[in-house]
C-alpha cells in the first residue's frame, strides 16, 4: 500500500470538503460540479481509510485488555483476522483509476457495411443503450442524428448523463467506455427474401463529455459552415440553413449537427461533441507520449475489426477482447448489459492488479 498516495488523497479529500462548505464557491455551478463528483469519487476511499484506521485501534485496545485480562485474547484474534481485508479494499482503491470514471459520455454510433440492415442494426444498438441507461437511472439527450429509410440509424449522437453527482464517482464513463468498437450483427433481415444470414456491422464511439474548462478551442481554429438541413432519402426538411458544420483546422476534427432548428442551437451542439472528441485525441496523445501501448477505440466500421458479436440464430453474445460469451442476447439487447459490462471491468480490474494498461484504452 502506497502511503504516499493514500496521505495525497486523503489530504486532497480535506480540501474538497472545505472547499465545498465554502458558500463564494457556489456562484459558479460548473466548479461546484467538478469539486462535487472529484469529492464523491474519493468518498469512499476515505470512508475505507477510516474503517481501517478504527480496526487498528480495536485492536490496540483489545490487546491492552489481553495484557490485563487473558481472557481478551480471543477478542485480539477477532479483531486482527478483519484487518487483512480491510487493507486489501484500500489498497485496491489505492490503484489508479480512469481519471474520466466521473465524467458523462457522448455516444456516436454510425451505420457501417450492410446497407440498410446496418442502419437497422444501429437502430438496435442506439436502443439497447437507451434502456441500459434507463435501468441506471441516467438520461438520455439526443445530440444529432441521420434517420435511415427503413427506421433505423445512419448517424446518431446521444448524450448519456447521470442525475447529479454520481456515487463514488463511478459515472457513465465508468460502464460505457468499454462499448467503443465495431459492432457486427449475424442475422436474416427484414428484406431479405431467401431467409439467409447476413453479416453486417454499426460503429460505435464513447467519448467522455468535455467540458469547456477541460479543452481550450481557439475561435481562430475553427471554420463553421451552414448549409440545409436533410432527411432521410436526402429530402429537405428545413428552408433555412440552419445545420452547422464546423472544421478545428489543427486537427482536421469536422462535427456537423443539423437536428435543432436554429444555428445557434445546433452549433452548440456541434461543439459539445468536438470538444469531446479533442479530448479524446489528447488523451491518446498523452497516453503515447507516456509510452503506453494503448490503442484508441475502433474508428472505423470493418467487420474485420470488431469487438462483439450478435448471433440471432443462436441467441448470442461474444465479446471478443475477453473471451465473453453468453446466450442472452435478447436480453442483453434489453437493455440487461450488466453481465458483459461486469466481466470487462474485472479484466480491467486485473489488468490494473497487474500494472499492465487499461483495457478501456486497449480496444
């Protein structure tokens, strides 16, 4: 156990509590927000602290009783046999954690190979979220998105939140980051005639949301174009130019966003995912220069390069990075992601143990 760290932490805690009992600080939210989920996260890091710390002193106690009375030495066994697993949980919390674990998502899923049944199948994937954030309590913004003709997906961005201050800091962040990748589909679709499996994919990207102060934008960086929003088929569905799309020239980043009605709206919208998705890209950069060999999220939509399978004839999941399989897939597409989502973290968890990188930076 690092005591080093435990005393920062615990001397960080400190200060967050002070800091929030401070009332100057409330005039602004978005300060009081991060002092509040930063605060959270180390809650129960402290509250182990203390458990331990208690432990420990029972057992002084208990000993000094023994010395006096004999007859105490079973109550100095008792209480030294809760010691090793008190310490065991705080050393384990004593481990680095994703310095995003706290932070909202912004969840972008792109139809891939497979034409319509694509879209379809991203269609799926957009509602199996939703339900999974259902079950959790969060909520779900639709940020932009690109309807397909059938009812399904070409494009769609959401926003993932928690209501306030998540426990122990464990945000959206914490259970969606291992969703990032190429999702493939094994099934007949709706427009095949012949009752044929077919194989298709849907990208998938999760990006911790940034904030402003977390990304610094230049507005000499940026080129913002407006042009006519359009539905599905390509029809016009506004007679103003009110879709934005906006280009941050050091980077060639392009976002567009045309599901509000007005300009403005929608090139908030646009900036809530560039400036995600530019932390995102410094995060990797920082990952790299630190030496990791860490791999960003599956970019690209190739069946080739996927990491989970659907199998609707069998009724199967398959996450390929750990080996997952189970035969719930009807289910799991419910929106019931926790059994796949638990056996990610635990081979993160053991990776961690193990110094090796975080899986959620290996996809």
């Amino acid at each position: 156990m690092s005591n080093d760290r435990l005393s920062t932490l615990l001397a960080e805690y400190a200060d967050l509590e002070r800091r929030m009992e401070d009332p100057s600080i409330h005039t602004d939210q978005a300060l009081v927000r991060r002092i509040g989920r930063r605060f959270a996260e180390l809650a129960p890091l402290n509250a182990a602290h203390q458990e331990l710390e208690a432990a420990r002193a029972d057992l002084v106690a208990a000993k000094e009783l023994a010395a006096e009375d004999p007859g105490f030495a079973s109550e100095v066994e008792a209480v030294a046999a809760t010691l090793p697993a008190l310490e065991e949980k705080l050393g384990e919390m004593l481990i680095p954690r994703d310095p995003s674990d706290a932070k909202d998502v912004i969840v972008e899923i792109k139809a891939g190979e497979g034409g319509q049944e694509s879209a379809l199948f991203a269609g799926d994937l957009l509602r199996m979220y939703t339900r999974y954030a259902e079950r959790r309590g969060w909520v779900v913004e639709v940020i932009d998105s690109q309807e397909s003709d059938l009812g399904g997906v070409k494009d769609i961005s959401v926003a993932v939140k928690t209501r306030g201050v998540p426990e122990g800091g464990h945000g959206v962040w914490s259970r969606m980051k291992w969703e990032g990748g190429v999702h493939r589909v094994q099934r007949v679709p709706v427009t095949e005639s012949q009752g044929r499996i077919h194989t298709s994919a849907a990208g998938v990207l999760v990006l911790p949301e940034a904030e402003e102060v977390d990304i610094d934008i230049q507005a000499g960086d940026l080129r913002i174009d407006v042009y006519r929003s359009s539905g599905p088929g390509g029809q016009s569905v506004n007679t103003t130019d009110s879709a934005v799309r906006i280009t941050h020239l050091p980077t060639g980043t392009v976002v567009s966003c045309q599901n509000e009605k007005s300009q403005l709206q929608n090139k908030e919208s646009a900036m809530r995912i560039l400036r995600s998705r530019l932390l995102a890209q410094a995060q990797e950069a920082a990952d790299a220069a630190a030496g990791d060999a860490r791999k960003a999220q599956v970019r690209t939509v190739d069946r080739s390069e996927r990491v989970r399978t659907y199998n609707f004839p069998q009724n199967r999941i398959t996450d390929h990075r750990i080996g997952y399989t189970a035969y719930n897939l009807d289910l799991v597409l419910g929106g019931e992601l926790d059994g796949v989502l638990d056996a990610l973290a635990a081979s993160d968890r053991a990776a961690r143990l193990a110094g090796d990188p975080d899986l959620s930076r290996r996809q």
